[in-house]
C-alpha cells in the first residue's frame, strides 16, 4: 500500500499476480507490491443503471475522461451498477513494474479493476510528454487476471496538441492501470539476413 495515499475514505483493489514458487529456490520478489486506492471522497462516479451514459473525470486524475455508453459496463461480480474510481499515480506503486521499453513516469488507475466493457469505451488522457498533434501512441494496460501488461488500444494526440484520445470506434475494454506510449520504430539489427 502506497505510504503516499492516505485517509479515512478509500479502500484499496484486488489484483492478481503470477508469482512462480518453487521447493529448491528462494522465492524473493523483486519489488514491493502496491494495491491501487479506491477513494470514496465524493470523486468517484456512480453508474446508476444500464439506462445512463456517463463521463467520468476525477480530481485524483486531472485530464483523464472516460465516456461510458448506457449498459456496457459490468462490474467485478457481475453487476451492471457501481462506482467508477480513477487516480493518477507514481508509476513506481504499480502492482506490476510497468514495461521496461516502455516505462512511463505516471499510469492512471481505472477501478475497479476487472470492470469490463461490451463495447469500447473512449478514453482521453492528458498530452503530459508534449507529443506532436496527430501522432499516433498505443494505450497499454495491465491485464488483472494474467498479471501482465499488454496494449489494448491505438489513440493518437488531438491536433491541438493539448489530450491523448482512443481512435473512433476504439477505446478500452476493461479496468487496470493504463499508460500511453509512442508507437516506436521498427529496430532490426545491422546486418541481418532478412
């Protein structure tokens, strides 16, 4: 639990991580393991019923905004009514160390966890690196049930240069951590016999 976040209104995430013990070796993890909070501080966003769209911002995640069409949410348990966290974080208290080619310095925790999507939801963060308008980025997000990080989503940045948006027609199909990260060239090794 992150010694950074504190007080009487949270409660914190369920995740799963794959951990490999064995009788004949020392079974050390690397890194501590840092559980995302829920804050009920009266930021967290309340989906009623299958009935209403919502957008969700927060102030624990300035310029981040989902927009959840009517009746595709269904929360961890199966319920299609909830509350919606998210807060922007230090990517060093992620539960898993975020991808070493692409490691960001914040990630945005959408919670709860392992809430998923029928269809993709639209997601806009904040251009925080300064991108160029117009690049294309992918939208990386950890997988709760693996334990792992993997991309989930093209966005690009508005031509104003000011938001990171998913694609049309794309966005995310579940609740994790989440980060964006340029799309970086192909690398192939001088000389190689392709």
């Amino acid at each position: 639990i992150s010694p950074t976040i504190t007080g009487p209104n949270k409660k914190f995430s369920k995740i799963a991580i794959s951990v490999a013990l064995g009788t004949r070796q020392q079974n050390v993890l690397d890194r501590p393991i840092y559980l995302s909070p829920l804050m009920f501080d009266g930021s967290e966003t309340v989906i009623p019923d299958t009935n209403t769209s919502v957008t969700v911002t927060s102030p624990h995640a300035e310029g981040v905004e989902l927009r959840i069409p009517a009746g595709v949410a269904t929360f961890p348990g199966g319920s299609k009514v909830g509350k919606i966290n998210m807060i922007e974080m230090d990517a060093n208290f992620t539960s898993i160390e975020p991808l070493e080619f692409a490691k960001p310095s914040r990630v945005i925790a959408l919670e709860p966890s392992g809430t998923t999507f029928t269809e993709p939801v639209e997601l806009t963060l904040p251009n925080v690196n300064e991108l160029p308008p117009g690049i294309q980025v992918v939208v990386i997000s950890k997988n709760s049930l693996k334990g792992i990080w993997e991309i989930e989503e093209l966005a690009k940045v508005s031509a104003d240069g000011n938001s990171i948006k998913t694609i049309p027609g794309g966005g995310i199909t579940h609740f994790s951590e989440v980060y964006i990260s340029p799309i970086g060239p192909t690398v192939k090794q001088i000389g190689s016999q392709d």
